[in-house]
C-alpha cells in the first residue's frame, strides 16, 4: 500500500484517467468493456464513474450495439478540475487537518503549507486540460495505465 500526502480517491483517479483516454482517440466511441480492459479496472466501478461524468456533461453515451462513450466536449475545452469535481464535488478551501470547524491553536501547526499545497493543486488542475495531458501521457495500445486502481 502506498501512503501519499496528497489523495485522490480511486473514483477520481478512474475518472481522470477515463478522460484522458477518450481524449487520446476522440472520434473513438469506447464500450464498457473496452474501457474496463484497456485501464484493467472494475466494471461496475467504472460503470459509476462513466454515470456521474456522464451526468455532469462530460461524457456522452450512446446507446446501442455500436454505441460506447466518448467526450461530450473538445479534450480542448474540459479541464481536470471539471472532471475532478464531477467525482468529488466541488474543491473546497483547505480547513484543519483534525477536520474541526475551528481549531484551538493561535496558528496552523503547518503554518500554510496545507493552504499552498491546495492552492497550487487547484492553479495545475484548473490550467491542465484533457486535451494536453492525452497528447503528453497517452496510453501505448493494449498496455495498462500506470496510477489506475487496478493496473500496472
């Protein structure tokens, strides 16, 4: 098990990840299980992580024997940010680490590292598109996809 400062839940990851694939082909319409094989992950989990980009405009599906799933917008136009928060909701302002409305030090015991660290997350997510990351990190066809759950 690998223990990370910064967490993405394995929801969002699929989902970036997801994103990133259909942005690599997207005249390609991809199935289910075209997609499960390809990131070697969950069907069902993927199938929830396809529902809510779907839903949040993302995504299209089209339905049928030929149908699968493909960006509902150009890879230019859709940030990591937004496909992160169709996942997670919207990015909030860091609060305390013990997750308490209000903390009873004078000062944060990590003075604003958690408040840097989150800002500069949001700056990369909000300036990174779909469009660039593919084009950087497209997957080799047939290999798995480092950093997905599931995969090498």
């Amino acid at each position: 098990m690998q223990n990370h400062l910064l967490k993405i839940s394995d929801a969002a990851s699929l989902a970036l990840h997801t994103g990133i694939l259909l942005a690599s082909d997207p005249a390609r319409l991809w199935s289910t299980p075209e997609l499960t094989a390809a990131m070697q992950v969950s069907g069902a989990h993927l199938a929830k992580v396809l529902q809510r980009l779907t839903k949040a405009r993302l995504v299209r599906s089209v339905r049928g024997p030929k149908g699968g799933f493909t960006l509902a917008r150009p890879a230019a136009e859709v940030t990591l940010l937004q496909v992160y928060e169709a996942i997670e909701g919207p990015l909030e302002p860091p609060t305390c680490l013990l997750g308490a409305p209000v903390c009873r030090l004078k000062t944060c015991m990590l003075g604003g590292l958690v408040a840097e660290v989150d800002a500069r997350v949001r700056t990369f997510l909000e300036g990174a598109r779909l469009s660039d990351v593919a084009s950087e990190h497209a997957p080799s066809p047939g290999a798995p996809i480092a950093g997905v759950p599931g995969t090498v």
